[in-house]
C-alpha cells in the first residue's frame, strides 16, 4: 500500500503516519518529492485495511498496490530518478539530460590494457569506464578475471582518467571489494535474481547497476530492483542487455521496448547494452542509436584495443576506430530528439 | 552454385553458361550488376562440379553456396535493390534515399473511415496507404475484413490522394485480386512459409512487402524470400514485425538486430511495423524511432481516427496527433543520421 | 454465447431457440450428447442479451462465452470426441481406447519406398500410413514432394495393407486432391494460421489433423480448430509437434503439458509428433513414450527403411528396428495405465 | 584433454601422467572405472599438446575436448553415476535401479505441517523429503522462509520419518547450514550460473541436486555441473525443470528431450520437477508419468496438506490423494519398461 500525503503536509504529519504502520509491525519508506511525500508500506503478507489511515492528520489518499512492487513505480515516485555517481559537483549522472556512456573491455587484462583503452573511452567524452575484475564465466575453465589485482588497476583508471569506475560484484564479499575500488556496482544478468547479493547491493552506499536477466520478465526485473530499493539504496539504474530467444543471428535479442515500458511506470533510469545485447561487434553500433533512438538514459558499450586478442567477448568488443564512429553517430541522435523531449 | 562473369564478358559469354546450365537440367538465373553479371544456378539436389564451368569463356570465378538461398545474397546482386511502386518516374521507392512511410488502419472498414485517415497519412508526406481488405484473425468470429468491396474502396483512394496501396493476400485467388485493385502485395507473417502462396507472388507483376513469421529465423526468412525471387519477381521488401518470446510487456518483441543482419549479406531492403512489434500504442512512436535509427528503410505504422471503435487492432493503433508527432521524430532521426550515412 | 437446453427438451425447443438465432442473424450451431442439446452461437461481433432466451421453452441456462473459441470446448459437447476414419464398422478410432499410431516416411519418394515402409507400419499394429505427396519446405531448392503421382501411390498402399492415409495438403487445391485419394487430411504446423485452408477442410468430409504450429499458443490453436469446427466439420484430432524456444539439443520443444491443458477444457482428442518434437532419431522412442504417458490418444512417428538416403527428415525418422522396439514400449505403458484411466 | 590409460595399466602409470600434467601448471582429474583410468586436465586456457603424452608408460589414448565440459561426459566416466545419499548400507540412490521419489512442500512453513507431510511422503514409499528454510521469492514482500529454524524442522523430519532431506542453500553461508542439518544441497534455477556457489557446492562432502536455469542452453547446464565436478564434488544429480517460452498454459515448458540428450554424453542422473515444471497442480500428475517414461532417475514433487493455505507454490502443490494416485502411477510405468531396459 502507498499512503499519499496532502501538499501542505506537515513533518509531523508524516511522522505520525509512519508511526501507526511501525505499530502495526511493518515497514514504512518515506519519500518526499517536490510537491508531495508518498509512505509505502512494506513486510506486510496480506492486504491492509486502508480505513486505518484514511483519516490520520495530512493523508491525501491511500492507494492498493497489486504488482509485486511499489518502490519502484511512479505512483510511490513521481519525479524519475537522477543517479548522481560520485560526491563532486560536476559528477557524472544517468537519467538525467547527459547520455551517460559507460566503455571499456570486458575484462580487466593487464594495466597496459586497461590503460589503453581508458584513453580511447576518455577521449570520445564518456564519464565511465567499464571492465570486470570478477567475472562470471559458462565454463569454469574460461578465464575468470583478475580478481582484485583487477580492482587495483581499475582504482588507477579512476585516478589517471577522472573515469567512474563501473564493474561487477558476482558475490556479497566481492561487493566489499568493489566498494572499497570502484564507483558503481554492477550486478550481472545471471544474478539478477540472485536475492542475497541484492539485499547487499541495497546496503551499499555506491549506486548500483543492475542487469535483466536473460529470461527475465518486466515485472522480475522490477521486483528485483524492489530488492535494492527497500533495503535503502535509492541510486539504481536499470540495464537491457537482451533476452534469450529461438534467434540464431545474434548471441541475444536485445528487447528495446523495455524502455518505453518502464519509462510509463517507473522513475528509475535505464540504459541499453547493444554489445551483449547482439554478441556481434558488426552491428553493436546500429543498436547503439537504436537505444538512444528509443529513449534509454545511456549506453554500455564493449571496446578493446585489439578484440582478436581479447581474454573474453572479442567478438562483440568494437575497434577503438568502430566505437569512436558509434559514438559520434549515437551523439547526433540524441541532440536531433533534444528539442521533442522524447520518451 | 553461383557463377561470378568477367567485367567484361559479353552476352554470348552469359549465354553459353547459361546453355549449359539449362543442357544439365537445372534453372539458370542471370542478373547484371552495373560492373558484373552473376549467374546462380538452381534447381540441384546435390553439390555441382564447379569444373564443368571454370574454362567457359568469360567466367571469372565460381561460387559455392552452403545456405539454403542465394538469390537473395549480395554475393549474387552486390548493389542495393531499391523497389520502385509504380511506373511513373516520380515513383514512390523503398531501399533507396527516402525513408518510406507505410501507414494506414489495420483494415478498411468504410469509404468515410479510409478517406479520413487516407487525408491524415497524405498530409504527413507518407506515400504509401496500408489496410487489409481481407484480415488473417485468431478467432473465426472476428470481424475478417471486407473484402473486394474493401478493395475498391482503396483503389478510390489511390486515386483520390495518389497514394500507393499496400494490402494483403492470404491466399492465390486474393493475389489476383490484389493485382487488381493495389500497388504492393503484402504477406502477412502467418504465411512467411506458406509456400503456394509465396510462389503465386513471385509470379506477379507487382512488388512484394513480405512479414517475417513469428517464430521465423533468419535463415527461414531469407529463404521464404528466395522462393519469390526464385519464380522471377526481384522487387522484394522484408519486414520486421517482432517475434514471439517470453515477454508480456508486449505483443511481439521486436528484433531490430535483422536489419544489420540483413544488410551484411543481402541485397534486400528491410523496414520496421513498431505497430505490430509492440502491439501497444504508448510504446510506437519509441519503437519507430529506434527502427529508422537501427536503419530501416521504413516503417509501417497503423493510425485510425477512432482506435477506441477499430474493428481490429485497436489498441496499437496511433490517434492522429501521435502518429503525425511519431513522423516528425522519424524523420529527425533520419536526416541527422544522413551525413554519417549510416547503415 | 452457448444455450444449454434442458434434459427433457423437445426437439421443437431445440428448433425454437434455433429459430430465434437465426432471426437474430447468427448461426446455430446445435450438438446432441447423451444427455442434453448445446446450442452455440456464432456470427456475432458483439455481446449477445442473454435474456432474449432465458424464457424460450426447454432452455436449461445461458453461458456467456470470453474466450475466442466455444464449439471446440466441454461446455458446448462435454463427451469426448472419438474420431473414426472410415466407414466401416471396424475403421480406426481417434480419441478411444485404442492408442492410435499414425507411421511412415516423411515423403512419398517411389512406390518401393512406400511399399517397403507399409510393409513395416502394417506389422507393428498400426492402422495409419502417412507420407507427404505435397511438402512444405524451407528452401525453395529442396525436394517439395512426388505431387499427385505420390497421392496415387499412397492410394494404392491403401488397398494393399489396409491402412487408413494421412496426409498434408497446403491449400485449397490439394484439399481437392487428399479427398480423392486419402483419408485424413493434414494441415502441417506452418499452416494452423492459414484460415483459408481452415475453412476448407472444414468443409471437407474427410476428417482432419491439425498440427500446432511452432509459436502458436494454447487458445490460437483452439481457435484454428474453432475455424474448422465452424464450417461443420467435427471429425478432428489435434497434434503436439514442438514449439520453437531457445534449446538447442533438439529441433523443437515438445511441450507435452498441452495434452492435460487440452483435455480440461476440450473435447477433441489429441495426439502426439516425438519424430518432428525432437529432430533427433536417437531420442523419438524416449518422447514417444512420454507422449503416451502424458495421455495422448496417439502418436505420429516416422520411419525409413533407408533413413540416410531419405529425400527429407532423414536425420529424425526411425530406422525399422528402432521403430519397432519403440512400438513395443509405448504399448506397454499404454497398457500398464488402462487399469487406473488416467488423463 | 582426456588421457584414457590402458586396461593394465599402473597405478604408477597414472601416477607419472598426473606428474606431467602438475608440472606444466595444470590440474589432473584421475577417475577409475571398472575397465579403465582417464585423466581429465583443466586449468589450460589454450591447447595442449598431446605429444607430451603419447609416449608416457600405461597411456592408451589422447582425446582432444571442444566442448566446455569434460568430466560430465561419458568419455570421461564412461559408466552412469549412482549418487548415494548416506553414509549407510542400505541409504537410498539416485541413478541406479530404484525410482528416486523426492516430495515434500515448496517451504517449511511449522513443524506441524512439515510432520503432517513427511508422513504422507513416508507412507507413500518416497525415500526423499524436501522443503525450503531460504526461498528465493520474487518479491522481496513474499514469504522468505524460516531460515536456520525452518532447517532444524527438517532435521526433526529425518530422524523422525528416516527421510533424507534436500533442501536449498542461495549462497555460500547457507550451504554451511545446510550442510549441518541435511543431506543434500539444491541449487535453485535461479542459481545456475552462480558461478561461486556452484565452487562452494562442488567442495561439500553432501551430494548436490543442480536445477536447470529457466534459459540455460543444454551446454550450460553441463558447464553449470563441471564446476561443481572440477571442485571435487562427484556426487551430482541434475533436473529439469521447465524453461521460460512463450507459452501461456503453464508456468514453464518441461524439456523432457534434455533426459534422453544428456544420457547420450554424460554420466550424471537426472530428475524432473513437474510441479514447477508446469506450475498447475491438475497437470502435476500427468507430467510425473511422462517424466519416467522419458527414463529420467527420479521425480521431485510438490505436496501439501493444505495447498490452498500454502505460503508459496500453492497452485502447483498436489494434494494428499492426489500425490498418493500420481506415485501409484509412475510406479506402474516404471514397472512396465523394467524388462525392456529402456533409456
């Protein structure tokens, strides 16, 4: 259940609100937006008898949530979310008016590698560098990152490039890790139901990035989001980064219309993955502007300086020269829509 | 086999290889290029020894071809095909410079309905007008189109808005009467794979818009296509209607990965339906967007004056303001993306 | 919209309410079981007043209809539906207790071949032969079957063994054809949406097999069968024969929890295709015993005396020895689960 | 690589080959069948010359591997593997001659209700008795289970009934509960590719019970269990239980193919799940008998004496008499194709 509070509501107001549903053993999440703060109601197994708030001081309204999910939506939100990655002024944002471009390899394979690469991402303007120090891999003879040697380096990316450092938690001790190294915490589509790392990346104080499963329904993905959300964490940013189906020409099918769809419900920012999403660097640059095109808040783009050495996913990694080409063509489509304001 | 002639080669050259194709049972198919002409061979159950034509006069090389089509690739007809519908030299095209605009209702379902929304399809600049006089449905008690009578009235509006009119066929009789009234024959993706009925189209003299089947691969679609071309008929345009997945959020899930796929090996130009992609209207305008920006050379998109009382398809149906916002989005796209010419 | 009439209504009443449809501009469609008469209402696009009917004399109740389909449905006729091909007393049954195996090759390729192979279907028990005259295939190159002079063989394999024929027609036209030399006709599973041919064969005398296509859902294929029923053809038998997904192991996804799903709401038998379900010699036995398992009233299963010269399907037909021995097993599950009738 | 030692072969012989391989930085898996040793070799990212090899004393054969998987598959282990749950004589096994049954209710929810059901289980000849104390749950708002308590419940039902409990663990801290109050660890679908639980898992000394993911690709089920081999652990059981498609009569599609797909490469057992597997308690009964036909080792069931107040999974939990008439049914299949030694 979502409690509504009238405009002119007063602190006192809320807190009395939350008071009663504390009473009643359950767990209140206050909200408040520019114009009105909205209470949800969680820890409750069954329908709540709204007749119980429906005349405390300051309610506007009571509304009956039947999805699995409330922190997440619109009505419990209103205003779409801003992820802020960093404490600066100047940090870098997903959701808001900047396309947020978060590049790089994979894997993390060397310092001179990551090194490399970090300038080719710094130069085209992205703000984040993406690359795995953990990485969750089908066979268990594949390599399976540098582990935290990885984050080391990663750590040194930040500071010579001014890059944030974007990059994958598989376990709740590697989420130690990576706060201790990077700036966002990716969760992987294979762990996107993985429910105790969610609860841990919802006690983080870093933003979270969380990817749809493979075989993940739009509400799954939502109530997974739910998840992070109820445990705190208000800094989440949402990932497509296509789904199985029976197509052979692509390793995924990237499902685009997720955008729209949870533009019309949620308030949380998400972007698109067009290099997992198509498994073919050849064509992660047209999905690149298909992404933009539809609406996303960024792109999360795979580029190696020489993919046909790559320790993993070469053959979905741009050149340095086919990013740069996306980049500019991902550019121009999203400053063509600036004066519609789509989406 | 494809047989790939000299630059130079001249006409008895491509007729003496085509004698001997013709001498050993099987089908030839030439097709000049502006710098070559390529000569496929068909009609083999098994491998052809490509020794027979290595020292013909003027072969420059022999090609072997491991995939269940051929007509249909580049290494067959290396430039582009642009479909022109129609006769006249200012001609309406799909494939070539312009982005073309298929829009119209779901069916035709009076004169008043299909000129009003004729009026609202001409004003945007689109230049082809789309509605079912005969409507494949689920149910046999759903309103099925029509027919005839419904196809007279769409040859009023050619005439009334010099639109061309792109319209259905289930089976070989509705061929025939679509060569009547119409410009552009379309199958529907319930027949990708109706084989009589695609052999029918490739004996027409009007341009074939063919849907990609539901569960169709790429592979199945290209060669669905290839029965069309095989019977003579090479003005072909694919289309990209979504495909059936797990997903809920919408009807179909579009798989824009096609068109680059398409594009790296074959000649044929492809366009986007978001209509039936999505299956939703909130969501089409996003989806056609990301159509034009993955490259498309068009898109089919259904609008109705009254989607709240269509007979069919209504709730993906655009109102007119929203149709005509979705064509002024598109054709952002589409100019700012022209000098990267992507694609 | 289905009117119940009570157990002691007159055949008088029956016509009353038929009557009162028919004014109304519907069809009537009337379906005597043992025990009481259901009328079902077609033809209407829109809700019908139920109280047009609750006073006619002998009407027990009204239901109203939500889904897409009514006559295929235990509402309409709460007896299960026992499909004889032929007309003599002891012509095989569909749908009773006699499990129903349906065998041969995927084509029709000479008249040795098909003797050979009926020789084999005609030892093991079965009472139906099926081969393809007409064959619907991906590539417009591949064999597409013997036409009319594989019907004609087929025919005489008939009056040879004293097998019933069951075999595909893909439009109109060969209805025609399968009438005049088969016994059962087939609509393949890349036909279940082809409403013409629907329509036709439900104007055959002949029963029909209607095989589920690769995508389709559980209502769409009820509402093909509905397409067939409609026209006043009751003689048809259903077909499981794999749906499309992700895997990879096999052609298809046999998806055996249809038989259960059908038999709660349909009187319609149902059977069983583990040769098209898998793709994969080495395991049709295995899913032809859960076919019977799961409660299918048959089973369609290939075989080749030479399945490595097959013209098609080779790589999933049984050779004779591995047939037989499958024969053996479904029997005797078959026989094993007669004592507690399950399904 | 696979090095396969000849029948006489030493233990020295073995010995000197395992010698090899730790010295080129490499780890050796030595098994002995009753005929024969093989050495798998993991560790390598590339190819390993397997001249190093064929000269070494005892060794017979090299086989290079390109699958991800090598010690899952029969050239590895080339006979069945019979998981024995228990340290005791007469403990009940899960690959071998007898039908492994696995019942219970989805979660431990008291002790009354975990004891009013273990007696069902008990008395129905199951040897197996499973229930969850952690459930991964969609919803962050839904039952979660009892944790710790729910599992010292379950360790009461074993002494109390003799059953052998499986039970859930979601991360590496659970899989120490588990390990102390029960007999085998079940990885969820969920946790399939949870790559370092699968590594906490596969160096337990209780056997493990690996669920197929909902779109884990045949491979990836072999590679999900490799990890868990290569840790050590050899006592594997798989199940299959459903994949996501697109069909909408129930919760998943069971890909019974996958039993006879993987007796054809590995040694592993396996079971199906037909209550998640279809999601629909009246279709539970008739997916358990097509699993045993299929020739799958065992069943894992769902029961519940009151599934209409179940805290999860009611809708597919069987009742009481329900269960009893599903487990005389499965009997009866497996009884009959006894003789004829299927699968």
């Amino acid at each position: 259940m979502l409690i509504v509070m009238k405009h002119d509501a007063s602190a006192e107001d809320v807190a009395g609100v939350v008071h009663v549903i504390e009473e009643m053993g359950y767990t209140a999440h206050a909200v408040a937006s520019s114009n009105r703060t909205a209470i949800g109601i969680t820890g409750n197994q069954t329908a709540i008898d709204s007749s119980r708030f429906a005349y405390l001081s300051g309610v506007a309204e009571t509304i009956r949530v039947t999805k699995p999910y409330k922190l997440t939506t619109l009505d419990f939100h209103p205003e779409k979310t801003i992820v802020r990655v960093g404490e600066e002024t100047n940090a870098p944002t997903i959701g808001g008016e900047e396309l947020a471009i978060i590049a790089g390899p994979c894997a993390v394979e060397s310092h001179a590698q990551a090194f490399a690469i970090a300038a080719v991402v710094k130069r085209s303007g992205a703000r984040f560098f993406r690359a795995g120090a953990y990485k969750p891999r089908t066979s268990p003879y594949a390599f399976q990152g540098m582990g935290e040697e990885g984050l080391r380096i990663l750590a040194e990316v930040r500071e010579a490039f001014d890059l944030k450092i974007v990059t994958e938690a598989m376990n709740e001790v590697q989420v130690d890790l990576v706060e201790r190294y990077g700036d966002m915490i990716q969760i992987g589509a294979r762990n996107m139901q993985n429910f105790p790392l969610l609860r841990r990346a919802g006690r983080s104080h870093l933003p979270v990035l969380l990817k749809r499963g493979m075989a993940a329904t739009f509400d799954e993905l939502l109530s997974s989001a739910e998840y992070i959300l109820a445990e705190g964490n208000q800094n989440l940013v949402l990932c497509e980064r296509g789904i199985r189906t029976f197509t052979q020409h692509t390793r995924n099918t990237l499902d685009l219309a997720v955008v729209p769809a949870l533009r019309r419900i949620s308030h949380l920012p998400i972007i698109v993955d067009p290099s997992h999403g198509t498994g073919k660097s050849y064509m992660v640059a047209a999905l690149a502007r298909a992404g933009v095109a539809v609406g996303a808040d960024g792109l999360m783009i795979e580029v190696h300086d020489h993919p046909d050495h790559a320790l993993s996913d070469g053959s979905q990694s741009l050149t340095v020269p086919d990013y740069e080409r996306a980049i500019t063509e991902v550019r121009l489509i999203h400053e063509a829509l600036m004066p519609v304001a789509v989406a």
